[in-house]
C-alpha cells in the first residue's frame, strides 16, 4: 500500500471521527456535520478511484 493510499485513508478515519463527534453535539442536520459529511463524501469517492485502479 502507498503513502499516499495510507494517508487518505487516515483523513476519511480522522473526518469519519469528527463527523460522528459533531453529530452526536450539534445533531445530525447541523451545517458542520453537512459540511463534513460532504468532505467524508469527497475522501471517500477519491478512495473508490484508487479501489478501479
């Protein structure tokens, strides 16, 4: 596995966290918990190009 696989990896776990942290804060309709459900989203479909690769 590559560095750069290890890493993204380790921002969708570290956003993965913080989205569950501001869920359980702000509730699950919040705009920061969006936002960063958005950004989990993004990572994620970033780990899925790699996946077909």
């Amino acid at each position: 596995m590559g560095t750069s696989l290890n890493k993204l990896l380790s921002n969708i776990e570290k956003t993965r966290v913080e989205m569950v942290e501001l869920a359980h804060r702000y509730g699950y309709s919040n705009p920061y918990v969006v936002q960063c459900s958005q950004k989990l989203d993004s990572l994620l479909n970033v780990y899925n190009k790699f996946e077909k690769q």
